[in-house]
C-alpha cells in the first residue's frame, strides 16, 4: 500500500469513527484466515512475503450516521448481520485489503492506486483498479 499507516487513519477518522483492533483481539481462526488470504492473495505473488514479514492493520467502523449509508448498504447485501461492524483489515506491505462493504472497499482501494509497475506490466492489479474506475464512472 502506497500510504502509511497515519494517512489511512486519517483518511478513515475524515469518514468514520472507527476504532482500532489488535490482532491479538481476533479469534485464532480468523486471524490464520486472513493470514491465508494475504500469503496466497495476487499482491502477494510476486512478493511471496512470509506470516511473520506482515503489517496488519484493523479497523472496525462505528456503527452511527457517519456510516450509515455503508451499513445499510452491506446489510441489503447480505454481507453483514445486523448486530456486526464494519471491519476493515489492511496489510501494509502486500497493499491488501478486506472489508465487508463493496462500497468503502472500491473507496480505499482507489485510494490507494496502483504502481508503476502494475501499469507497465498490465498486471491482474492494474486491470483491476480500471474496473473500479469504470464502476465508479459508467
């Protein structure tokens, strides 16, 4: 990911309350989950980084009218429970991201661009990214 851990944070604070997690918060099931996501994710590949070499970030978004809109949005589709948060989940290092509404992940993830390398190369990254543009301006 192109932006620091500050610049997420505040990015998000801008939006949202949100609250930060502790991995060690996370059930050790969820946590080996998102683990396996991030080791066998596309960012990854090329990287071929090790548990032990990511930088985990989570956010849970607070539920109120700042995030309403995203609530009742991921609710409608089924991705949350109605007593669930939002859950954002970053790993530095790889660029990946997780999060339970569509819309505040096609956020972050043009948030966070591609690389020069991901453009040169017209990686699965980039192409990607072009979808989410062409969502975003039909």
């Amino acid at each position: 990911m192109n932006k620091n851990k500050a610049d997420v944070i505040k990015y998000l604070n801008n939006k949202f309350d949100v609250n930060i997690v502790a991995v060690n918060e996370l059930t050790k099931a969820r946590y080996k989950f998102i683990i396996t996501n991030i080791i066998n994710c596309e960012l990854n590949r090329m990287k071929c980084l090790k548990e032990e070499e990511l930088e985990i970030w989570i956010f849970d978004v607070v539920k109120n009218i700042k995030s309403k809109n995203y609530y009742d949005q991921a609710f409608l589709h089924g991705a949350l429970e109605e007593d669930e948060l939002i859950r954002i989940v970053f790993e530095k290092n790889t660029g990946y991201i997780e999060c339970q509404s569509q819309e505040l992940y096609k956020e972050l993830r043009l948030l966070q661009g591609v690389s020069q390398y991901d453009i040169e190369n017209n990686t699965s990254v980039f192409w990607d990214y072009c979808t989410l543009l062409e969502k975003d301006n039909p």
